[in-house]
C-alpha cells in the first residue's frame, strides 16, 4: 500500500489540489494526505482552489495540516512543490531521507523543477497551477498503478 504525503508551505493551495487531484484519480490501495511546513490546523483551502476544482469535477473536503511526525512516518512517498520544501524537510525530519521528492521529479524521472505558488494570485494563475499539477500527478498515478501491479505479481 502506498501512502502518498502532498506537501506545500501553508496547505491551502497547492497540497490539497493536488491531494484532490490523485484522491479522485482514485487508485486502489494508494492513501492520499496533504500538509503545510508552515500550516495552520483546521483552515480551508482557498477559495480559488476550492473553485478550480469544482470547476474540473473534483470534490475537495479539506482541513489544514501542519506536517509532523507521525505524517512523515506515514507516508511511503513526501511529494513536495519546490526544493525549498525538500530542503526543510529533509533538516527537520532527516528520517525521511529516501522517500521525498519533488513533484515533477518522481513524475518526470528526475526533473528538477518547482510548481509555481499561486497563493494570492489570480483564479487564472490557479488555473494555471491546477493544469501544472494534473499532468505531474496522472504521470504519479501511472507510476503508482505499476508498482501496486508489481507487487500484486
């Protein structure tokens, strides 16, 4: 079973669309969780990613999380925006060495590149993310899909 962490810097934009995004893609055996490096508890997403993803057919029920422990050892796979991201974690919680990645990274075998923030932009530029993260995360579910294939052999 693979346990998939999104991670982004307050949990109200990026994270939970992209949690929402692989949630809906619906792979069996793949949980799904998000979390913020600098989140509140309790918060919503925000209202444009609230909008975007209703606009695309996709529910979202979403609470802020403030990443910890125990969602580190949780998560088989910490999926994260940018490298400043990776790089925090990785001095908070060097136990998780090994399983965090950057988006387009673990979609596109290795490509180091960040998702673009739309925190405070416009419902275009959160269109704009929305679109950024669809195409990383149906490359993610391919690659999750084989490997529960694999396992299933």
């Amino acid at each position: 079973m693979a346990h998939v962490l999104f991670i982004c810097t307050g949990n109200t934009c990026r994270s939970p669309m992209a949690e929402a995004i692989l949630r809906h893609i619906d792979i069996p055996d793949v949980k799904v969780k998000s979390a913020g490096i600098f989140a509140s508890q309790g918060g919503p997403a925000s209202a444009y990613t609230s909008q975007v993803l209703k606009e695309e057919g996709i529910s979202i029920n979403h609470q802020s999380a403030q990443l910890n422990e125990e969602l580190i050892q949780w998560a088989t796979h910490i999926l994260v925006m940018t490298n400043g991201h990776k790089h925090a974690i990785l001095s908070h919680f060097p136990n998780a060495m090994g399983k965090v990645f950057l988006i387009k990274e673990f979609a596109y075998d290795g490509k180091q590149e960040d998702i673009i923030d739309p925190f405070g932009g416009t419902l275009q530029q959160y269109k704009e993310t929305y679109n950024e993260l669809h195409g990383s995360i149906k490359k993610i579910a391919e690659v999750l899909k084989d490997s529960n294939q694999d396992k299933q052999r």
